[in-house]
C-alpha cells in the first residue's frame, strides 16, 4: 500500500534529522550539508526544501531531545513527586546522555564564530524544556500542590538542580554514575526542591 504524500514528507525530514544527528555527532559542525544529504539518501535540494540552513538541522536535533524530555510530564500522576522523579530520570538521560553531550561539545566549539546557532540551539533545547516545565509547575502551584511562587524561576532552579556539576563530570568522563547511585541522586534533588516548595 503506497504512503501518502505526507508521510513520505515526514518520513524524509525524520532521515534527514537523523542523518544530520549522526553527522554532527562524528565531524562537529564542520560536518556537510552534501554528506547529510548523500548519508540521507536525498538530494541537497530536498535538504533544502525541508530546511533552511545547517543552523536549523543542528537546533532541529536540540529540539527533538527537549520533546523527549517534556512528553514525561504528560499522562503525570496525581503523585507530584513521581512525575517529577520520571522528569529528572528522563532529562538527565537525554542530557548527560553521547548525543546531547556531543551536540553540547560542537556548540561549544563553535558559539563565538555561529552565534545564531546557540541562539537557535538554545530557543529549541534549553527554553523549551523550561517552558512546558514552568507550565507544569504553574498547574500545581495553582492547584495547592506547590506553594505560589515564580514558577519560570521555579523551573530554572529544578533543572539547574538536575543538571548540576553532573554535566561537567559525564563531558569529562563518558562513563554514567552506576544506575542505583544515580537514582539516588534524582530523588535526593527532587525531595529538595519539593521541601523548597511545600
């Protein structure tokens, strides 16, 4: 059964995203907007069609690792905590995870030549996770289930808790904390963050 013309749009921008991830990951930056294409099966124009620019491939990738993060608060439990815990489990994955650590080394090496890349980079990773999770915030604090407060603030503060010095540790050594410590850690900073909260 053939695929309609929007699937094989979808489908084609979806190689295209993965090809460019897979790229940036090996060469950095520097990767070719021809190699993507040739490693997507497409032709560049095709590239081109469905994106304007290699800034938009690279914030593109930014993007799709925030909705991976911000889709575990969705169907959220009428456990605060558990829904928080399943957030940082996930945020923390996707962060400290090869993928985000490599895109995070190539914005870092290129962010003072390409700084509308960081600013792309940052529109749809970083401020769109803190977005939807000041949002949720908002949702509980206006259902009594966290104290009133700045909830974009709030959400700042709990990602920078969830983030921390980890981040620097997992650039410097790939190797993840052991999963027994690690879920340690996510409750640890969520019952913290709660407490500042209650």
């Amino acid at each position: 059964m053939p695929i309609s013309a929007e699937a094989a749009v979808a489908e084609t921008r979806s190689r295209l995203i993965q090809a460019a991830r897979e790229a940036f990951m090996e060469e950095g930056y520097r990767a070719s907007v021809d190699g993507i294409a040739a490693r997507a099966g497409v032709a560049k124009q095709t590239l081109y069609n469905h994106f304007q620019s290699k800034d938009d491939l690279f914030s593109e990738s930014a993007g799709l690792i925030s909705d991976a993060i911000v889709v575990s608060l969705d169907g959220q439990t009428d456990d605060l905590r558990t829904t928080l815990i399943r957030f940082g489990t996930t945020f923390r994955q996707k962060v400290h995870g090869p993928e985000a650590l490599a895109m995070f080394r190539t914005l870092m090496a290129e962010a003072a030549r390409f700084p509308s890349l960081a600013q792309a980079y940052f529109a749809k990773g970083p401020e769109q996770t803190t977005a939807r999770l000041a949002d949720f915030l908002a949702r509980a604090m206006k259902a009594g289930r966290l104290r009133q407060d700045d909830p974009r603030f709030a959400a700042e503060m709990l990602l920078g808790m969830l983030n921390n010095i980890d981040h620097f540790r997992r650039i410097s050594n790939p190797v993840p904390l052991p999963e027994p410590h690690e879920k340690a850690r996510i409750g640890q900073i969520i019952d913290c963050f709660l407490r500042a909260y209650d």
